[in-house]
C-alpha cells in the first residue's frame, strides 16, 4: 500500500489595480510547463492551511490572508495517490521573484486565467473560489 502525497496550496486573488475585476494568480512550473495555482508538497506533521500559506509566498513572493476553505483535489502521480487541499486567499504584500520552481507569475481576470491553466481540476477551483467570494461580500 502507498502512502498518499498530501500537498496544500491557495487561489491566490486581489483587487485589480484602478477597481476592475478580481485577478487571480497563476504561477508557470518549468519542469512541467504548466500554468496551476501555487501549491507544494507538505513538510512532514504540517498542518494543511500553514503549508498552503507557506507555499503561496514560497513560490509568488506575496504573504495572504486565507478566507474560505475551497474542494480538495485527488489524483495520482506516479502511481501514487495525491491529495491537495486549498483555500481561497487575499494576496497581501510580496513580490514575485522567478526561480527554478515558479519561473512566471501571472495576474489574470478570472474568464483568461481559466483559459490559461492546463488542468480543469484547476479551472474549477477558480469558479469555488468566486462563488466564495461572492458569498463572503469580498
């Protein structure tokens, strides 16, 4: 029997600069040449939501400030299952410097970071992450 991966990340959102709609944050992995939503494998005893904020900043630079929790995603890698759990989170300060993990970030309205991401797993989690917001007033 394997042990499942479990990983964490954040649909990282802010206010659009002049008051336009809400962008959301996608971050471009070289090794995989994927666009996805920040995210990374838990240290071992890590709690979920610290991994997740840890990761975010890990790889786009920026702190948040996480709001609701939003559907997990399983799979499988390598054979292996994998579970990420995610929440939906306010970008506060930061700034984004490429490394050999995350070498673009992006800040998309939500209709063109949907078109941009590889995996539908990740397109449905902007729509959970908007539907939250709508639901908080935020």
């Amino acid at each position: 029997m394997t042990d499942t991966i479990r990983a964490a990340g954040c649909v990282l959102w802010r206010h659009a600069p002049g008051g336009g709609p809400v962008e959301i944050a996608l971050v471009h992995r070289p090794r995989w040449d994927d666009w996805s939503h920040p995210k990374g494998k838990l240290k071992r005893g890590e709690d979920a939501l610290a991994g997740a904020l840890r990761e975010v900043e890990e790889e786009t630079g920026y702190r948040c400030a996480p709001g609701a929790r939003l559907p997990a995603a399983h799979y499988e890698v390598d054979g292996r299952p994998k579970t990420v759990e995610y929440w939906e989170a306010e970008a506060g300060t930061g700034r984004f410097t490429p490394n050999d993990e995350v070498d673009r970030l992006l800040w998309l309205p939500a209709g063109p970071a949907r078109a941009r991401l590889t995996r539908d797993r990740d397109r449905e989690l902007i729509d959970a992450a908007l539907a939250a917001l709508h639901s908080s007033g935020g």
